[in-house]
C-alpha cells in the first residue's frame, strides 16, 4: 500500500493495548543509506516542579524573624510553611521502531510493544527536516520542490518524492510529478542533490514509483 507521509502527520498514535490514548503522529524518520522506514515519533507534554521558591524551614525562619520572636504564640501566620514551588511544561519525543506498527492508514496508526527511545537516531533523517527542500540536479537547476513523500508500507521503504514548482517541472506540465529517491540531502544548504537527468527520473504517478 502506498501511503503519503504528510498526511500521516497528525494521525493519531495510539497502543494496541491503550486504544485510549491520544497522542498524535508528529514525525516519520526514514534511514539515511536505504530509506527505510525507522520510526514515527510523538510528543508527550508533562508538568514537573521547576525549583523551590522557598523552603519550608526558611519561610519558619522569616515569619520568627519578621516578628522578633514576640507574640508568635498568638499571631496568625501569613503563607505557607509547605514548599513552594513552580511548575514549567515538559515535552518529551518519544520513537517508535517501524517494525512495531500493525496497523496504519491516515487517521490511526497503532502499534505494540515498549520498544522507544528518547533521543534522535543519528542514522536517520526526518521527513518533515526534508519537507520543502529543492531537489538540485547535476547542472545546479531546481528540479523541485519536495512537497510530500511517498511510502510503500508493505516494503517498508519510502520509495519517491512529491514534487512541487521547480524548472523541470515547468517544462514537463503543471501538475505534481513524483521522482524516485535517489541522490542525497545536503545539509549545509538544505538542498537534496541528485546526479541523473531529471526528465528521465520524473514520473506521473505513484504507481510509477
């Protein structure tokens, strides 16, 4: 089946275990050298104390202080003696492996399992770090602009590209053209780079791919 990436994006993700959870598809990340399909990730927010304005004994210590020790016995204290404390908002960007999803279309993608990890595979790239880029070819022409792309999920592989605007687009029709993934991304000019002729790369639909 084939699938567009953008239009998982914002899917809901949930468990197959806790089909209750509401938590959204925020990224796909495809590896570097094959384009497989790694992970998905999503985004949980979380409060958690951020310090201790003051603590207990210390604001025990300015009441005492404030009133010299005189009448304490009678005189309503003003505050708290309990901790203070600030709260500040935590996201935290969970991956999925790939390979945990059994079931995905445009709306719902559910997977199984405890398999994640916090921190960003360094052997992938993120679909949407790539979105909008423009495909370069050998002559330094844009061939276009990537607006979307292509995923074959029973392969597991993101196999083209959806390209918008662009100069070889211009002369091959106005309509969206889709090109197989080949090349490489450039990330110093955030370009994605290719070495074979455009014209014979582009194709019209995704079955083409």
């Amino acid at each position: 089946m084939r699938l567009y990436a953008d239009r998982i994006i914002g899917a809901q993700a949930e468990h197959d275990a806790a089909p209750q959870d509401e938590h959204k598809v925020n990224d796909i990340l495809f590896n570097m050298y094959d384009h497989r399909l790694c992970y998905f990730t999503f985004t949980i927010e979380n409060r958690s104390p951020n310090h201790e304005a003051m603590p207990a004994d210390r604001h025990m210590e300015s009441v005492v202080a404030a009133t010299s020790g005189i009448g304490t016995q009678h005189t309503p204290m003003t505050g708290s003696a309990y901790p203070e404390a600030t709260y500040k908002d935590v996201k935290e960007t969970y991956f999925i492996p790939w390979h945990q999803i059994v079931d995905v279309n445009e709306e719902k993608l559910v997977f199984k399992g405890n398999e994640r990890q916090k921190e960003e595979p360094i052997e992938c790239y993120s679909y949407k770090a790539i979105k909008d880029w423009p495909v370069i070819d050998q002559s330094g022409e844009t061939v276009g602009k990537i607006k979307d792309l292509v995923m074959d999920t029973e392969r597991k592989q993101a196999v083209g590209f959806v390209l918008s605007e662009g100069f070889w687009k211009s002369l091959l029709g106005h309509e969206e053209k889709y090109m197989p993934i080949t090349g490489q991304p450039d990330w110093k000019t955030k370009e994605w780079k290719i070495e074979r002729t455009p014209d014979l790369l582009l194709k019209n639909s995704p079955e083409e791919l």
